[in-house]
C-alpha cells in the first residue's frame, strides 16, 4: 500500500473557521470566514486553496486549483532532479587477504573514491579469527592509510557481527 502525502484542501474542504486570504494576483484581503472565503472565490470561478494549514489561522489562496496542483508537482520534479543520490559502494577484505589483492582492492577504492562516491571498508572476520579483533582493526587501518586518494573518514572503525567496518568520502 502506498503511503500518501497531505492532500490539499479545497472550499468546503476546508476546516478551519477563519483564514488569511490571499486572491489570485497575490494580494493579501485580511482574515475572513471560509464561507464568505469560499463564495468570494466561486463568484470570480475559482477555488479557495489551503496553502499553509499550519500557521494560525491558516493561509488560503483564491486560484485555480488545476493550475496549483500542476505548478506543485512541477516544483517537486524540479526538487527531486537537483538531489544527487549518492552511492556508497563497498569492499571486503579479510585478514588473510594476500598483498596482490589488497591492491586490487586498494585501487578500486581510489577509482570509486575519484568518482565521488562514498566508500564502505569492510573486513571479514570468520570463526577463531574473531577473537583477534585488535588483528583486525591494525589491518585495516593499514588499509585505509595506503589509499593515496585524499579522503576524509566519515564513520570510524565499527564492529559488526561478522567483523570491522568503515566508510570514508573523497575530501
């Protein structure tokens, strides 16, 4: 089930007694009934549109309410594509990782570190190996200090039940 939004209120929608009434070339007209609102609103063939619900008393606007809905959602699209999602990509490593693979790893870590993505270190940690965390930690520390990419720790070493982990963001 899809989890909706507030929806907006329309004349007799509309709850409160009194609002602040704002007409379609954005005027403010004062405080008035929503009735005596809502007839002002029709008389010109328009729509008394709940702005700001919140404030006391709320903000109502005299306007088309088509035309509101398709600028809103206009506004909302314009929102959502100046977001930059941000990936944050991972590489596990292991104490018993050989040197070859550590740095293969390594360069991949500075290749996703060049892109601008953050980057999740982890090190896995499986049986009796767990007991030496302080092995653990040092090795991957090691590994963060060997990445030539300038980066910036955004979360210190943390453990997690199947060992270590940390991210770190290009800087």
């Amino acid at each position: 089930m899809q989890k909706r939004g507030p929806r907006t209120k329309i004349n007799e929608y509309i709850l409160a007694r009194e609002a602040r009434i704002i007409s379609e070339d954005g005027k403010q007209l004062g405080i008035m009934g929503i009735q005596e609102a809502v007839i002002l609103a029709k008389s010109k063939g328009l729509d008394l549109i709940e702005v700001s619900p919140k404030a006391v008393p709320p903000v109502c606007k005299i306007g088309d309410f088509g035309k509101f809905q398709y600028q809103k959602s206009k506004e909302e699209r314009q929102n959502k594509s100046k977001q930059r999602k941000v990936d944050i990509k991972g590489v596990r490593i292991s104490v018993r990782t050989d040197e070859h693979d550590l740095d293969f790893k390594k360069n991949q870590v500075e290749k996703f570190l060049k892109k601008g993505h953050k980057v999740k270190i982890e090190i896995s940690m499986h049986g009796r190996e767990k007991a030496y965390g302080d092995l653990a930690r040092a090795s991957l520390s090691d590994f963060i200090k060997n990445i030539s990419v300038p980066n910036r720790i955004e979360q210190e070493i943390k453990r997690y039940p199947g060992g270590f982990n940390m991210i770190i963001t290009p800087a």
